[in-house]
C-alpha cells in the first residue's frame, strides 16, 4: 500500500526544484513530512458525544496525494460521463464526482484491513481502496477484464485484498451487510472495524435501523456514515426525512456530523470514529457533501435543483479546490506543478480508457459460471431446449 | 456468433402496428387515440382518482410524473394530499398502503422497479394477501393494488430487469395481473384497483414507450381472470403474458411461413388463472409452449405445465415446451443469450410439432 502510494505521488526532487527558498536546508526530504495544522472548515457537531478538534495535522506530500488521488476521481467520473454518452458504458451509471473528500479523507485514516460497504456510487471508492483504474473502465464496459469480470458493471466493484465489500444496487441493503463483517471483525480481534456508507435516500430505510440496533446492543465496531448528498435520487432531503439531522437518526448511537468536502475533516473525523467504534461499539458519520451530477446519467440533475445551486458549490466548497487552495498557501507546491498534476492524471485515465477498450467482452460461457461453487452442474441449452444440452463445470 | 445472436434477439418496433389479430370481443370501440402505454396508464390513474374520492397515489417520486411518467398530472389535478411521495422505503410504502385500504379506500402504491418489490414481499404476502382470511371476512385490504415495472429493457442488469410475478403467484389471496398493450393497461388497471381483492399489477418497462396503441378516452374495464385467445391456430398453442407475447408474435409469424399454425394466449391474469382457456385451446391443438422472462426453474410456466399435463394428459401429443429465462441471475452483458428470444421459441415450436 506504501508503494502505491508512493508511486502516485510526485516524486521529491521535482517538486524542490521549483519551491520557492525556504529557511529549511533543500536537502532534507523531511521537507515533505513537515507537519502543517489545518483548521477544518467548519467545526464538528456531535450527537451524544464530545466532537473530535476542528484542527487536523497534515503535510505536505499528504495534501499532494489528496490533490493528486481528487483529480484522478474527478478525471474517471468525467471520462466514465462521456463514455456512457458514446454508448461505450451502458446500463446505469452512478458519478461521484464532488464527493471525492469523503473516499481520500477515508482511507487516508484507515488500513486496508478495516473494510468499506458501499451503495452503487462505488468508483472511486474502490479506486481510493487500490483499486485499478483499467480494471475499472474495463468493468465499466463490462469487458473482461474489469474488477469483477464484466459481470458486475457499475454498480458492483469489489476488492477482496483491499477490504473492499462493494458495490450493491439495493438502497440500503449493504448496512445490515456491513454490521455483519464488523461482527466478524471483532472475533478476529485485529483491531479492525468496518465503515458502512449509504445515502440520504437510504437512510430512511427500516433494515438500517434493525442494523444500528444489534451494533450497538453487541457493541461492534460499526461506522455508519451517512453521504448526505441532500438529494436521494430527485427528492430533497426535507421531503424524505422528518428529521434530515442523520447524524441524530441514531437515537442512542452517536453521531457525528462533517463537512464532506473537507478531506482533512473528513480524516480526522474517520480516525476519531475508528478509535471510538473499536472501544465503545457504533457511531454514525454523516457527511455533508454534493454530487455535481445528477442521480445516474439518466438524470440530468437539473430538475430538482437549480444551476445555480450547483455552480454555487462547485465555487465554494469544491473539495478539490480546497486542497488546491491549501497547497498554494503553504508554498507546497506551484499552481503550474498542480496544473502538470492534472494533466498527467488526465493522460493516465486516457491511457486506462484506451487499455481497458482493447479488452474483450467475456466469454459467452461466463454467463453461467459462479453462479453456485463450480462443479454444481448447471445445464445449459440449446435454442430448442431439446436437441442441445451440455452440463457446464 | 456473439453478433449475429445480439441483432436476432433485439426487438423490433413491431408494437407501433399494434396487434392486428385482436379478437373482436375486445376489440376498442370508438374514439380511440394512438398513445402509449405509461400514457393508457396515466389515463387509467386519472379515471381512477376522479371517481373514487377516496383512492390515494403513492410511491416514490411519483408527484413530479414518476421516472416512467405514469403518474403525470396526477398531483396537479387532485392535490398533494391525494397524490404523494413517500420516503425510500418499499416494507413502509406497502404496509402503509395495506392500512389504508384496511380502512376502506384505494391505496395504489407504486414500487419504483419490481426488482425493489422484496423488503415489501413480507407485508403483500403475509399481510394483505390473509389479512380477510384471517380475520373471518372482518376485515381486508381489498382496496390495495400494488403497481411496479417489471421485465428486460436492453440494459437494465440485475436491479433493473427482474421478473419477480412468480413469488407472488404462489401466494393465495393475491391476485396478479400482466398487461400486454395500452388498451389492455387501461382496462385492466381499472379492472385491478375497483377489485375487492389485494392486487399486485405488473407493467412492461419495456413497452411503456414502445407500445402505441388506439385507447379510448372514457372509463372502461376489462375482466380478470380471462385469458383472450389473441391469435387462432390449429397446430399449437403458446401461453404468454405482458413483453414477451410481442416476441411469441413474431415467433408465430415465422411459424406460419413454414406452415405451422399457431394459437396465441394471453393470460392476463396469472393468479387466479383461467385455465379454462388454456385447456381448451389445448384441446383443439395437443401442444403447449409457455414463454416467460423470469427464470425457467419455478417460474409461472412450471404452473400452467402442470395444471395442463392433469387435465389434458390424455390429448397431449408431445411434452409441454418452456422458454423462459435461464437459471441464472439477470446478467448485465449477456442479456441477449439469457432472454427467450424468437429463435428459441421458434426452434421449440418446430420441435414441439415435430415431435
């Protein structure tokens, strides 16, 4: 994971070449390690609990990952939009792009032992657990090559080694599914605990709460984070929920509520959650982000908001901008270093898409595999059900 | 051969005709405008909501039109308090839905896709479809009709293109109904919500734009529990219901180039069945092919096999033929391999004759 890490992010001695003189000798590497106190946005909000501090410790090569690791996110999710236009992508289509923070500021303050559940809007999230981008495009297209062989698509990447669950269509329905490896976790007892992503929508689902209710009674290290989007498909999130406060939902589970397009509170706030739920049992994230496009590609997102709306946050509170905007303040980097990032970032997804193309589509034969453990016999017919029939491996 | 499987099972744009071979018993009267079927169902709503002041719309997003737009106009014309959204959440909409038909008004809840139907399976099957049973004709939700689209449409996958009217076919106290065209959607929909009975309504997504066909204007019902003969035949017989009688259709047309002359069954209603129909058209024939979308194991085609293996066994000339789905889940590429498409049913056609 270090490695990969390692290989995303700029290597060290381009990045003093151009950084302006500094009191610190050029030589040293600690440059990049040098920590920098960033004051969060906005201040947390607690629900039953005392907030974790509005001030988060990075570095630099840190927030040059985060910008890095956003742009890729936001690079794929522009390139899987016109993708799906020219019909290369077909079916559904989820885009995340204006959630980044809450994936990077994620897994930055986790291991990938701990494992992510999510919902349908699962690329980056799976990018951001190591994910491959060709595999990812590959799946897209439904090729065989993608992550999970073509036979997911969009909504359903996974990544076992990464501690990746997916990647589910039903709203909802991976919450009890993420209690369950958080049950699981705690009989391993490697210190590990699983975060269960969902959505504003999904959050007035009833097998949520069954979900909460058996956490907290047996006390598993459950992270619940709500990805408050504010609209569940084209509904707001007033005309959904008496109460929009899903940090609160949690009655006797704690809660705590972030500024989703804040990384680093997004962090700071994971890693205060992961230190709770391994001790004290379930407690609810709700991240309050934006996605910039619609619900799916069939929607062009507009209807139920305005673009104004839109524009706004993408002014704002763009998390990507915000990273930028730090970076540039605290001489980590220039505005033309942070533009070559973009480019080469904008190359690598061309050069993903244009792998990913060359892949086939799987084997017509594939349609009947893993549908039990191999070796189960599944009959397969010809046109006429009669004259042709073979047991498949 | 991927390709060449891709161009024989897409469909084609057969419906805009309309099926030209309708019976005269249901033949629409007069005044018929050509639309489409999300419209004949918007029409059906309207009808509904303007005769009985006490029948509600709900589901999800269904103010705004609905992602079919089936539900159009409905929230201007009779209000928010009559037509509105519900949260995200199916075990709540239908249980909502079976108390307020327990209390004497239409709840027509709308479930957004078919494949979403299950965290509400428990409250249709356990309790609306006993809830007169149980309480000894006391009490019943007769007023609840459940809506959803279900079927194939090219690239739905998984969550987009399931079948599920075989789970609910096995359930005693529910009833299920299929439309296969606009006029049909129309009238049986109407048919459905003044039922005393709970029903469950499926709709093909597949058609709601594709189908076009003449519908009157005014208030009309069509009878459940009949099957209509859409098609004479000598040769055979073939049972569908909803989308995939378009495919049957034109399987029959090949059919009847190499001399094979099919009758066409449309069954309208799954349970309770008209089997009445169905075996005399077998009985005129000797053979029985059923086609379906959902997976063959189990699926309603396995019902009507059996119940016309007892009562025709004797006049049966060759074994009772399924099209239907594979046993696999509904995959995301390989959709063409995995529908009953007009190849398989015509080489089953030709099979069943010959045999």
């Amino acid at each position: 994971m270090a490695a990969a890490a390692a290989a995303r992010r700029l290597p060290a001695a381009s990045l003093r070449q151009h950084r302006p003189l500094l009191l610190r000798p050029f030589a040293s590497s600690s440059g990049d390690q040098q920590p920098i106190t960033v004051e969060t946005s906005v201040p947390f909000t607690g629900h039953k609990i005392e907030p974790p501090s509005r001030s988060v410790e990075t570095t630099p090569s840190e927030l040059l990952t985060f910008f890095r690791d956003m742009s890729l996110m936001r690079r794929m999710e522009i390139a899987a939009d016109s993708l799906y236009k020219s019909k290369l992508i077909r079916g559904f289509c989820h885009l995340y792009d204006g959630q980044e923070a809450v994936a990077v500021g994620l897994e930055a303050s986790i291991t990938k032992k701990d494992a992510i559940i999510t919902a349908y809007r699962d690329h980056c999230i799976y990018l951001a657990r190591g994910g491959n981008l060709v595999e990812a495009f590959a799946e897209l297209m439904g090729r065989r090559a993608g992550c999970s062989k073509g036979k997911g698509g969009s909504m359903h990447f996974y990544k076992k080694e990464s501690g990746f669950f997916g990647g589910h269509g039903i709203v909802g329905a991976q919450v009890p599914l993420g209690c369950g490896l958080a049950f699981a976790q705690k009989y391993i007892k490697e210190g590990t605990v699983t975060f269960a992503l969902y959505g504003d929508g999904a959050a007035n689902q009833g097998q949520l709460f069954e979900a909460l209710n058996i956490s907290a009674l047996w006390d598993l290290p459950a992270i619940l984070i709500c990805e408050n989007n504010h609209y569940g498909m084209g509904t707001a999130e007033w005309r959904a929920a008496k109460s929009p406060a899903y940090y609160k939902r949690g009655d006797y589970v704690p809660g705590l509520k972030v500024d989703g397009m804040d990384v680093l509170a997004v962090k700071q706030a994971c890693k205060f959650a992961k230190e709770y739920a391994l001790k004290n049992g379930p407690l609810i994230l709700e991240m309050d982000t934006y996605r910039y496009h619609g619900h799916s590609m069939s929607d062009p997102g507009s209807t139920y908001r305005t673009r104004d709306e839109i524009s706004g946050v993408r002014q704002e509170r763009d998390p990507i901008e915000r990273v930028r905007k730090l970076i540039l303040s605290n001489d980590i980097a220039s505005a033309n270093e942070l533009k070559n990032i973009e480019k080469e970032v904008r190359k690598e997804v061309d050069d993903a898409i244009a792998q990913a193309k060359e892949s086939p589509m799987p084997d017509p034969s594939d349609l009947f595999t893993n549908v039990y453990v191999k070796g189960f016999g599944v009959e397969a017919f010809g046109a006429d059900r009669k004259e042709v029939k073979a047991v498949l491996p | 051969m991927a390709m060449a499987l891709r161009t024989i099972g897409r469909r084609t744009s057969f419906l805009r005709r309309g099926f030209s071979s309708l019976s005269e018993a249901t033949k629409a009267p007069t005044d018929g405008k050509l639309i489409n079927l999300f419209s004949a169902i918007n029409q059906a709503l309207h009808i509904a909501l303007d005769t009985d002041p006490r029948s509600y719309v709900f589901g999800e997003d269904v103010r705004f039109g609905g992602v079919f737009r089936c539900t159009t106009g409905l929230a201007d014309k009779f209000g928010r308090n009559r037509v509105f959204n519900t949260p995200l959440c199916e075990q709540g909409i239908v249980g909502f839905a079976i108390g307020l038909a327990a209390m004497g008004n239409r709840a027509i809840a709308e479930i957004q896709f078919a494949d979403y139907i299950y965290p509400a399976f428990d409250q249709i099957v356990n309790e609306a479809a006993k809830f007169r049973y149980r309480s000894g004709n006391e009490f019943n939700c007769g007023g609840l009709t459940v809506r959803t689209p279900y079927g194939a449409v090219g690239h739905g996958g998984h969550y987009h293109s399931q079948s599920p009217e075989s789970f609910f076919c096995h359930v005693p106290g529910l009833k299920v109904v299929i439309p296969r065209s606009p006029f049909q959607a129309k009238g049986l929909l109407l048919s459905c919500i003044r039922d005393p009975n709970p029903v469950v309504f499926f709709e093909p997504k597949w058609l709601y734009r594709l189908a076009v066909e003449e519908v009157p204007q005014d208030d009309y019902m069509l009878p459940l529990s009949e099957a209509e003969v859409i098609r004479q035949g000598t040769d055979i017989t073939l049972v569908g219901w909803g989308a995939q009688l378009s495919v049957l259709e034109q399987a029959c047309e090949e059919a009847a180039k190499e001399g094979i002359s099919c009758e066409l069954i449309d069954l309208r209603t799954l349970i309770p069945w008209d089997k009445e129909t169905v075996e005399a058209s077998v009985r005129k024939t000797g053979k029985l092919l059923v086609s379906h979308e959902a997976p063959l194991t189990g699926g309603f085609g396995a019902e009507i096999s059996a119940s016309i293996a007892e009562r025709c066994f004797l006049r049966l000339e060759a074994p009772v033929a399924r099209i239907c789905g594979l046993d696999t889940p509904f995959p995301l590429v390989y959709e063409q391999f995995y529908m009953p498409t007009k190849n398989k049913i015509l080489d089953a056609i030709k099979a069943t004759v010959k045999y």
